[in-house]
C-alpha cells in the first residue's frame, strides 16, 4: 500500500510504455504521494499522514480534523 493517498483514495494506475517501434510494454503511473505531518489539536498530538499532492491541497482547504475524519470514515487508522 506504498503508492496510496490516505485521504483521496488515489492508486497507481497501469498502461504501457511505448517505444519509438511502436512495442508495448507494461507500466505504472504512480500518484505524487507525500509524507506530512500534522498537529491534531483535538488529540493533542502530532498525526503522519500518507497523501497525494491533491490531497496536501484538501487538508489545506478543510482543515486537518475533517480530513482525518474523513481517513477515518474511509476505515484507515491514523
């Protein structure tokens, strides 16, 4: 689960490399996951979270104790 954002679910997507001769190979479109912490003050503690930069851009326009209710809802322990 390395490649996953806790909050917005996002997950790596497959396709194909395609070379110059037109040969396909499989590939991995990988989400920009990024580790942040955050101070939770209802916990009174810091909390690591696991998010893509979409994600980053939620907690910064919601706040971070309603995304961790939303991790939360979503069954992930933080």
């Amino acid at each position: 689960m390395s490649a996953h954002c806790m909050l917005t679910g996002a997950q790596p997507g497959f396709g194909n490399r395609i070379s110059h001769s037109h040969r396909r190979t499989s590939r991995r479109f990988d989400p920009n996951i990024q580790s942040r912490r955050y101070w939770l003050p209802s916990e009174r503690r810091q909390v690591r979270l696991r998010l893509s930069a979409r994600g980053v851009k939620t907690v910064d326009a919601i706040g971070v104790e309603a995304a961790v209710a939303r991790i939360r809802a979503r069954g992930i322990r933080v």
